[in-house]
C-alpha cells in the first residue's frame, strides 16, 4: 500500500508542476541550483536546449541565474 501511495502522490506532484509552468518538454526547468550535481544538470539543459557548449552554457546561468529564464530569455 505504501508504494501505491507514493506512486499516486507523484502523479499529484508532477501534475501541479505541469499546471505551474514549471516543466518544459519532459524537463524540470525550476529548480534550486542548490549543489554541484543540480547545477550540472541546469547547465547540461541549457547546452541540449540552446545548443551550446559547456562553458557558454554555465556563464549563460551565472547571468540569467535560472534555467528557465536563460531558456525564456535568452535569443542567440
């Protein structure tokens, strides 16, 4: 019963997000940059999403300060 729970609480959960905005194609776009590995994963979306690479991507997110905005925001 605790894993149906769970699996219903995340079909809640993700469907609030989608409702929110906050999803872009199969992808969290907001989210707290809080480590390393989480701020890997924004600069590795913007790289896939802008088609840039790894270093234009991070200075990309150290001035928009978000992937969604980087994404939303930022023309080439």
């Amino acid at each position: 019963s605790g894993t149906a729970q769970k699996l219903v609480l995340n079909m809640i959960s993700t469907s609030v997000m989608i409702k929110l905005g906050r999803v872009k194609g199969n992808k969290m776009v907001d989210m707290q940059l809080s480590n390393n590995k989480l701020l890997d994963r924004g600069i590795k979306m913007i790289m896939i999403e802008k088609d840039l690479d790894y270093k234009s991507a991070s200075n990309l997110l150290k001035e928009y300060g978000s992937v969604r905005d980087v994404i939303e925001k930022h023309n080439e």
